[in-house]
C-alpha cells in the first residue's frame, strides 16, 4: 500500500499555514509595524512551530495506540520492546514504595491490580486499552533532539535521526538541535535577533521534518502492525 499522509500530518499542514500568514504580514510591512512588533511576531513564529512539531509527534504516536484498541489489534502489533517498557514503568510506582516502605502486602496488592498490563505479553490476546500516550509519550512529547530520540527508541525505532536525515538528505538532529536552542534562548535568555529569513528557514525545516517522520513511521506501523492501523 503506498504511503498515504496522517491526520496529524494535516493537522500540523493546517496550522503552518494558517501562522505562516501572520508571518507574511509581518515581513513586508517593513515601515507600517515598529521593529520590537515585527521581532515580537517573528519569534512567536518559532515559538508556535515549536508546538506545531510537538503536537504533531504527540498525536500521531498516540494515534497508533489508539487505532490498535479501537480495531482490536493482537497485541503481537505492538513491537515486545515497547510492550515489555510499558509494564516496566507501570511498576515504577509500586517498587518505589516497596525499596521506601518494605511493604510486600503493598506490593502484592499493587501488582495484583495490574493484571491487565501483563496480557500484553500474550500475544495472541487484542490490545487492552491502556494508557499508553501517559506512560510512554505524554514525558517525552516536547521536541528536543533527546525526547524525539527517546520516543521514537521506546515505539521500536531505535536511530529516528538516522532515518530522518536519510528521508531528508540533511543533518536533521543538528538542525533540530539548532533550533530548539533559539527556541529555548527566546524562553529563558535574552531573545536573539531573528530575521524574517531564518523565519522563513524554520517554516521549510518543520514542514521538511514533519514529512520525514510521517514517512519513517508509516513504514513502521506497517510493518509492525500493518497499514490498516495508520490513521
């Protein structure tokens, strides 16, 4: 089945243009809007192709799980390594507790109730509804070179910047790295001076990004689950 864009994808298409216009308003209007204005529009661009490129990544990984329960999946869809972290960190909790309080009845207890989570090792078995965007996404959705690369290891891709930088012809983690730091300098530091070309240059990387990693994953939904769990 040949690769057919996500909904999240666009979404994510919708929301560039729509802040893209803003943009373009602000560029050519060189004389009518005073120079703090325009620099006030331009890095409110980088802070919102921020988001657009974390909600992006947050809706579609949690997309899969969703469409994985909802048509009732065998859990032999979901790759075993993020089955198997699945369970690890739902424990978390319970064995703090225990190296804190030595309780093994709390133990037990806790561990009985999560029964659920374990069929996710019987493979035969469809998918239990779970939290898995809370467990496995929802810590790791803001896009930093580190969280992309984590999230993507925990969904079965081990090297996603590898991957994106093939789909691309570009060095994906170093300009991701690059502008989460411009990102992150207007948020917590003196704003640098941004002009309306490097404005320009993080609407084509976002939308160049997004479309690699709507392609990588594609190619990993089906062959792990296979193209009817796309959405």
């Amino acid at each position: 089945m040949p690769y057919r864009r996500s909904s999240a994808r666009g979404a994510s298409a919708r929301r560039a243009r729509e802040l893209r216009a803003s943009f373009l308003y602000a560029k050519i209007r060189t004389r009518q809007l005073p120079t703090h204005v325009r620099d006030s529009i331009f890095q409110n661009c980088v802070f919102q192709l921020s988001s657009v490129l974390e909600d992006y990544i947050s809706e579609l990984t949690t997309q899969w799980f969703n469409s994985l329960v909802s048509q009732g999946a065998l859990n032999s869809a979901i790759p075993l390594s993020t089955r198997s972290l699945y369970a690890a960190k739902s424990q978390e909790e319970a064995f703090k507790r225990f190296i804190g309080l030595g309780d093994e009845v709390d133990l037990s207890a806790r561990t009985g109730a999560m029964l659920e989570t374990f069929l996710l090792f019987d493979e035969a078995k469809p998918a239990p509804a779970l939290e898995y965007r809370s467990t496995l996404i929802k810590d790791k959705k803001f896009p930093s070179v580190r969280n992309v690369e984590i999230l993507f290891r925990r969904l079965g891709i081990p090297r996603i910047f590898q991957a994106l930088s093939r789909r691309s012809s570009t060095d994906v983690e170093l300009a991701l790295r690059a502008f989460m730091d411009v990102r992150n300098a207007l948020a917590h530091e003196s704003p640098p001076s941004i002009t309306h070309l490097d404005v320009a240059r993080y609407f084509t990387q976002v939308e160049v990004w997004i479309e690699a990693i709507d392609r990588e994953f594609y190619g990993h939904v089906v062959r792990s689950s296979g193209s009817n769990y796309w959405s």
